[in-house]
C-alpha cells in the first residue's frame, strides 16, 4: 500500500490518495476541495480512482466529491449515518468560502469491519461514532486513517449537530486504542501520530 497526502481548503483538510502500488488502483479519501489540487497529483503517479471514501461528511471533507466524480465516475461511499450531511449542505457564503460543491448522493453504505478492496490493497472500516454520528477510518497495513476522531494531541470536535463527546471517548479507547501502539494515524487534518504516543501523552484520553 501507498499513499500521497494532499492538503486542501481553507481548513486545510488532508485528503489521502491510498494506492495499489502494483495495479495503480487508487481510492480517493475526503476530497474537501481544490480539486485542482489533487488532479495533477492523480496524473503525475498514474493512478486509476476507482472509489471515493469518506470518512464523514462535514463540507471541508466532501467538498470536492462531484469534481472527483464527474471526472473519474466513481462510486462515493460513507457510512450511512453521515447521509443526511451531503444532502444538506451549508449556506452558499460558506460554500463559496470552503470552495465546496454539493455532494453527488452515495452509492453505497460503508459497514463497520467491512474490508474495501483498492487492487491487492485492503483497508478495514471502523466505525467511530462520537464527531459525527457516521464517522469512519479506514485501517491498512500498519497506519490509521482517523478522519476527525483522533489528531496528533487532540480529538475531533463535538460540539457540531450530532456530536457526541461520550461516544468518541468510547470510540477511541474501546476501538482504537485496541490497535497495536505502532500503528501511524493519519488525521483528517495537522500531522501524523501513533496510536501509542496518543495513548501516552494525547491530553483528553489521559
Ligand atoms: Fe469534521
């Protein structure tokens, strides 16, 4: 597995090329915005998307699903619970702000413990409810794609419509501090971390 870390947007979201280093197969993780960003980055490795994934559905995370789509014609996939944010999106002064574009509607449901196949690349579905109700991550070999849940010395905010604080504590100690301490996280934005340095030192999960 491999994989090319983009940031977009004005939040600066990490959207995450993951890839099949063998077929060149390549799923596109929470395309936020600046598709212009993350075309050349396509073109220039000679990846083929064949699904877009994301792990919840704020707008600074799918903002730029329909220019992913419209140009490879991928399926979008999200857990159901987080439907309800691609359809209702945000106010049009704060679209034109996050440079984010209503959401084609998915094409299929993400599943807890669900494994997506990207050529001989596996990643494993974790449902993590607690930042929004249907936030995922997505585990492959050794590394951790978190979305908002777990960041390097923080967790995801809920103070959002349908956050929650006690089922992100839930998901984080009883889900993701059950992977081994080696294992990278990813976030959905800032710097990469380990699930055992955030077990060790994270300030809300001492
Ligand atoms: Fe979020």
């Amino acid at each position: 597995m491999k994989y090319e870390l983009i940031i977009v947007g004005a939040l600066e979201t990490n959207c995450y090329l993951v890839y099949c280093k063998d077929t060149l197969s390549c799923a596109v993780i929470d395309p936020g915005a600046e598709p212009d960003k993350i075309f050349p980055v396509i073109a220039g490795l000679k990846l083929k998307p064949i699904m877009v994934l994301n792990t919840h559905g704020h707008t600074d995370h799918v903002g730029a699903n329909r220019d992913i789509i419209d140009r490879f014609h991928v399926p979008l996939l999200i857990h159901a619970a987080d439907e309800p944010w691609l359809k209702n999106m945000m106010s049009s002064e704060l679209s034109l702000l996050l440079d984010s574009k209503e959401s084609p509607p998915p094409d299929r449901f993400l599943k807890d413990r669900e494994t997506i196949r990207i050529g001989t690349v596996c990643l494993k579905v974790i449902h993590t409810p607690g930042h929004t109700p249907g936030s995922v991550g997505f585990l492959g070999p050794g590394i951790y794609f978190s979305g908002d849940t777990l960041f390097n010395g923080g967790v995801g905010r809920t103070d959002l419509p349908g956050g929650d604080y006690d089922a992100i504590m839930k998901s984080i100690k009883t889900k993701l501090f059950m992977l081994p301490n080696e294992v990278k996280v990813h976030s959905g934005h800032g710097i990469a971390t380990t699930i055992g340095y955030e077990k060790r030192s994270n300030p809300f999960l001492q």
